[in-house]
C-alpha cells in the first residue's frame, strides 16, 4: 500500500540531489520512500497524510546506547551532583544487577527504553552489551539484543571484570577468546572502552584485532575522560567510529579528518557528569563527519532523547541546527555505514519524524518540549 504525505511545509532530505525542501511531500511503498518532490507534483497513492505545513526529517539514528541492563544507580547521580567526580568504575554497580536479572526483566528494559525512543523520533538503535563481563551474560545480552535490532555491538571490554580486578591480562584472554567467541552470532560490531581505569592502548588493539578476525566492525568508546590513544587507534583500524571524543589533540583532529571514521559526540554524557563539552565546531571546521547520539545508559547519560542531544550542542557544542540534525540522523547512520537510513530520498528505509513544529530548528529553539506529531518506521506509522 502507498501513502503520500504530502503539505509539509519543511522538508529535511539530507540528500545533496533534494536539499530542504519547501510545500514538499514524500510518497512510502511498503518499507520504502518511493518519491520525494513538490506537493503540488505529487502522484497518486492508496492513503493521503495530510502535515499541515509541519516539518519532516528522516528518523533519528542512534549510534551509541548501552540498553541491556539492570538496576539503578540515582545514588551515584545524586552524589555526583552533590560534587563527586565522574570515573569508569560506577559500571560495575550496574554489572551486579544485571548479571542477577532474568532474561525476561532484561528484555523488559531493553523494548521499554527503545519504545521510549521510538516516541521521540529515533527509529534505528545501536546496542551494546557490556553489563554482564562474563561469557553468558555478554551473550545473553547480545542474543535479547539482536531481537529488536541488528545495530548490536559486542563490548566485553567494557571494565575489567571484578573477579579479575588483579589479573586484567586474564580478563583480555577471555573478552578475545572464549567470550567472543560466544558473543560474535549475534554481534555486528565490537567495542571497546579505551580509557583510564578501563582498558589501555596495548590491551584495547588485542580487543578490536580479535573482533575483527571474527568478522566484527570495530568502533571505539575513545578519549571521553582524559587524553589518549583511542581516536588514533580507531582510524588506524578502519573503526567505524570513534565515540565521545572529549579530549583531542590536533594530531587527533587531523587523523579523523584523513580517515573514514566517524567522530560520534554524547553530549547526554558531559551533561550529566559535569564534564567538558567536545568541541564539535573544531572538528566539524576540520571536515570530520561528526554524528550525535544519546549514549542512553544508567549511569553517565540516562536520556533517549536525541531532541535533547540536538540541543545541548547547538547550546554548548559550537554545532548550527541544521548541523545538529544532520548529525542525528545522516551522521548516525555514517557511523553505522549505512546508506538506507538518515536519509528521505527514493529507495532509502521510509523512516520518517513529523514535527510539531514549521521547521526543524524548533529540535534546539524549543528544549525539552515534545515535538513529535508523527513516526515511521519502515514505511509503517508508530506514533
């Protein structure tokens, strides 16, 4: 069945061949956008949505979400507000509960949170594991996962395992060996968090090298809390993306910008940790393709708002609007290499975000205000 959506009085392709578009309509066939042009050419379809002159952009894209968890960790929020520093070891209050729930509560969580994202307009999610650090529960997590999306991402190599706090050695044996071995199925791509009080240079190449001879994509959690070589490992691997990228040098800066591998900024992350914001201005000045995504996850950036994230960077990031929502959508898709979303053009996924709003600036001129009066995902109406 076809629908035209026609009456849109702002149309964000990301398309150089349609740009944004005025008095605009898109027709859907089955899971796809079959036509894009002006209302007043449009053909005829099977249903007719009429947008009374709102906006349209392509679903959002959320490369970088951490959904496979248990547990609670306010206290740690709470403390951190009340002026505590922000460090990689909170993880673990995570890994406990998580290894403690069924599979059922675990799976409960995981459509909770991609049904909340789903009502705000981001219609494809990544989603890593790393809340298990054992073999079964890395796995398990990726298995319930890969259920709801084929964006999954292997991350064992999240923090050391507890049981191997005074033999991280072992633990890298383990994340590349048995547990990988476990996990690659339902994997797409691997992870891992190179950072201090996690996993150093030396260790985070064993990680994505072994990932990597099992057919998996690597990208990297690189330089969020300090400086270090994560960015610069990332593009010497061909990483799809290097994701935070708080702490850049300008060898940094020219490495991604020589490269294919996409700077993923979380700013959900500095918000909620009190840190320093990355610098997008500089990298997007440099010609880095530069995505946004929510980095939902219990402890550092609790929202699936990508509207949020749009915000923030416009506000504190050096990041236009227009940039912003590219980012979230078009640059997310980047760093997932795919070429069928983020996009609203003939042939590409027909999912689509209708705002409640003329134009898609409204995404930073009105924070924190609900702005989606419609989705589509694959071509079927949502919201």
């Amino acid at each position: 069945m076809s629908t035209l959506i026609t009456n849109l009085g702002s149309l964000v392709t990301n398309d150089p061949a349609l740009g944004t578009r005025t008095a605009a309509a898109v027709v859907i066939d089955g899971d796809r956008i079959a036509w894009v042009g002006a209302a007043a050419a449009a053909p005829d379809t099977d249903h007719r949505f009429d947008a009374e002159g709102r906006a349209m952009i392509p679903g959002f894209v959320d490369s970088h979400a951490h959904l496979v968890f248990a547990g609670d960790r306010t206290a740690e929020f709470n403390a951190r507000m009340s002026g505590q520093s922000y460090s990689a070891g909170g993880i673990r209050t995570t890994v406990a509960a998580t290894r403690a729930a069924t599979d059922a509560e675990l799976e409960a969580n995981l459509t909770r949170f991609i049904g909340e994202a789903l009502r705000q307009g981001t219609t494809t999610i990544e989603c890593k594991s790393g809340y298990g650090l054992t073999t079964e529960d890395e796995a398990r997590a990726l298995r319930i996962a890969a259920a709801h999306t084929p964006e999954t991402t292997y991350l064992g190599a999240h923090v050391v395992a507890p049981e191997f706090k005074d033999d991280p050695a072992a633990y890298v044996d383990l994340v590349t060996g048995e547990m990988l071995d476990a996990c690659a199925p339902y994997a797409r791509w691997v992870d891992v968090f190179c950072e201090q009080g996690a996993f150093d240079g030396d260790q985070a190449r064993a990680v994505l090298t072994a990932g990597v001879k099992r057919g998996l994509i690597p990208r990297v959690h690189a330089n969020q809390l300090h400086h270090g070589p994560g960015v610069q490992l990332a593009v010497e691997l061909g990483a799809a993306s290097a994701d935070h990228c708080t702490h850049l040098t300008d060898a940094d800066v020219d490495a991604l910008a020589g490269g294919d591998t996409v700077a993923t900024l979380l700013p959900g992350a500095e918000f909620s940790t009190r840190a320093k914001y990355p610098d997008a201005r500089r990298l997007l000045d440099a010609g880095v393709t530069v995505a946004l995504s929510t980095d939902c996850n219990p402890g550092s950036s609790f929202t699936s708002s990508m509207a949020f994230c749009i915000a923030v960077a416009v506000r504190e990031m050096g990041m236009t609007p227009d940039e912003a929502v590219y980012a979230a959508t078009a640059g997310g898709a980047h760093a997932l290499r795919r070429t069928d979303v983020g996009v609203v053009a003939p042939g590409a996924r027909a999912d689509l975000l209708l705002l409640d709003a003329p134009s898609a600036v409204h995404l930073a001129y009105r924070p924190g205000v609900p702005l989606t009066a419609a989705v589509w995902q694959g071509g079927v109406r949502k919201v």
